[in-house]
C-alpha cells in the first residue's frame, strides 16, 4: 500500500512541475501587474507542496486511514441536489441579480446541506455576502450581476 501512495505523490508532483513549466512559458509578471501565467504557477506551487508532503509522510511509512465506503445513497441525492440548486442560481442572476441569489443560495447550503441553527444561518449568509460584495465590488472593482427585476424597479 506505501508504494501506491509513493508512486501517487510522485505523478502529483510531476503534475506539479508540468503546469509550473508552462505557467513559466505564459510569463508571471510582475505582483503589481500579474502575467497570464501567475495563477497558474501559485497553483501549480501549491499542488507540488501538498504532494511532497504527502510523499514525505508515504515515505515515513505512516499509514492513511483507512476510507469507508465513499458515498451514501443519500449523499448521491445531497450532491445532485445541490448541483441542481447551483444550476438554478446561475440561472437566477439574469432574473434577480447576484445578491438576493447568493443570499438564498447561502441560506439553502447552511440550513439544508450542513444544518445549522437558523440564527448561524442569517448571521453566516449576511457576512458572506458582504465580504464577498467588500471584496468584488468595492475592492476589486467587478460589477456584479445587478438583475433585470431590480433594475427595471430601480429605475
């Protein structure tokens, strides 16, 4: 079982270096002014990381744990569920704009994917969202999807 997770962490990191080659090729730029290939080469870094560390520990001979079955019948009908819900809440943005969508979407996912208690959902739902519209809209400068019914009603 260590050799599978060896030769494992060895192809992630042969990944790894693949897409820092060609995020190379694309050009970094600079931190100010990012190249079409820094994301990339952040990315690729980060997946090289991640798979020597995993080497070092299959190296060491620590053992994973052992997985369980990977999904449950009602885990299949949770994702699809909510694969059917992000569809809808793309969908949404044209009609409703991207903050009451994003807000309802987060108050499905804390209530009925992971249940919390209704007051952790608001509370956890209205400060995603107003960091998520602090740091697109205000900071980023993105104009996020403002919806045909709210500007018909606006203006």
């Amino acid at each position: 079982m260590k050799r599978v997770w060896v030769i494992t962490y060895l192809v992630w990191g042969g990944v790894a270096l693949a897409a820092a080659a060609e995020a190379g090729r694309l050009g970094f730029g600079t931190f100010g002014r990012p190249g079409p290939g820094f994301l990339p080469f952040i990315a690729a870094a980060a997946l090289g990381g991640l798979a020597l560390i995993g080497l070092i520990r299959a190296a060491a001979g620590r053992e994973e744990p052992q997985a369980k079955a990977l999904f449950r019948g009602a885990d299949l009908l949770r994702i699809g569920v909510v694969a059917g819900v992000l569809f809808l809440y793309v969908r949404a943005w044209e009609i409703f704009g991207f903050l009451p969508c994003t807000f309802v979407l987060l108050l499905f996912l804390f209530r009925c994917v992971e249940p919390l208690r209704w007051r952790t959902v608001f509370l956890g739902a209205l400060f995603t969202l107003a960091m998520t519209y602090i740091l697109f809209s205000v900071l980023l400068g993105a104009r996020l999807p403002a919806g045909r019914l709210w500007s018909s009603l606006l203006n």
